[in-house]
C-alpha cells in the first residue's frame, strides 16, 4: 500500500501548505485511475455509482489553475476513459462525454497559462538531424529536402588543423 501512503502524505503536504485544490484533484485521480483504469480488467459495474460521485466532485471545482493539472495528470487520466471501449453504465452516466467536456476546459486553462500538456509545438529537432536554424536544405514549408550524396559527403579537410596535429605527432 505505498501509493496509498504517497497519496495520504501528499494530502496532508497540500493541506498544510494550502493547496487543498491540488489534493483534492490528486486523489480524485487516484480514485477515478483506480476504478476505470486498472490492469488486465475491465472497469466494475458495481463501482460506476462512486466513480459518477467521483466524476461530481470533479466537475464541482470552479476555478483550476494550470499547476494542478500539470502535476496531477488528471487530463492523461481523462484521455483514457475516453479511449475505453466498454465502460459499464455508460449510457446513464455518460463518462466518455463528461471527460471531454472537462479536457476541453483544462486545455482552455493550460493554453492560457502558457501552453498545454502534450502540446501541438513541433520539436526542432528529432535527435538525429540537425536543429532548427542549421543549414540543412529545406522546401518552402521548412521541411528537410533530399541532398546530392556527392554534397552531403563532400567534407574538405581543415589544412591548419592537419598541420596542427602532424606537428604535435613529431
């Protein structure tokens, strides 16, 4: 049960350092992860009425700052209820709609604070070519363009730093 006890310290942390917001999301989280999203097993149907309460509480929060979400992830948790196949009682609960309707607000909160989680930024690099602003060809819509192999291999020795070396080798 160590998550549990991660879960009561972090709870208790918030509290003291007045972040009630931030623990109460967290263990919502942590209820709603638990319920749904556990491994090798469908979510219960038996359980569907406290995740619905859990869901309540959930959307009852008026006012969310960016920080929260980003630290407790309960958008990735979102993300997944929504890609469930089966969940039971959906049709009365309607969880799948209900976490999009949240998504759609925390994305509103994070673009407003600066970006969101998982963003649409393209990286500059993808850690084999070279980074944005090299001069590597690129078409008009900044893609990377095939080069001549005669041009991309041509390499022209530095005389000074051949001479350099041959001098220290002596």
């Amino acid at each position: 049960m160590k998550s549990s006890s991660k879960l009561v310290r972090q709870l208790t942390s918030d509290l003291i350092s007045g972040s009630l917001t931030l623990g109460i999301v967290l263990y919502l989280r942590h209820k709603l992860q638990k319920g749904f999203l556990t491994r090798d097993q469908e979510p219960k149907a038996e359980e569907m009425d406290l995740m619905n309460e859990q869901f309540k509480q959930l959307e009852a929060i008026d006012t969310i700052d960016g920080d929260v979400i980003k630290k407790t992830k309960i958008n990735k948790v979102l993300k997944a209820i929504i890609r469930l196949t089966s969940i039971p009682k959906e049709e009365i609960h309607e969880f799948k709609r209900r976490s999009t309707d949240l998504l759609q607000d925390y994305n509103k909160v994070l673009a407003a604070d600066g970006g969101s989680e998982g963003g649409t930024a393209e990286p500059t690099t993808n850690g084999v070519g070279k980074a944005e602003g090299s001069n590597s060809p690129k078409d008009e819509a900044g893609d990377l363009t095939m080069v001549d192999a005669h041009e991309s291999t041509e390499t022209k020795p530095n005389s000074d730093a051949t001479e350099a070396a041959k001098a220290s080798a002596a």
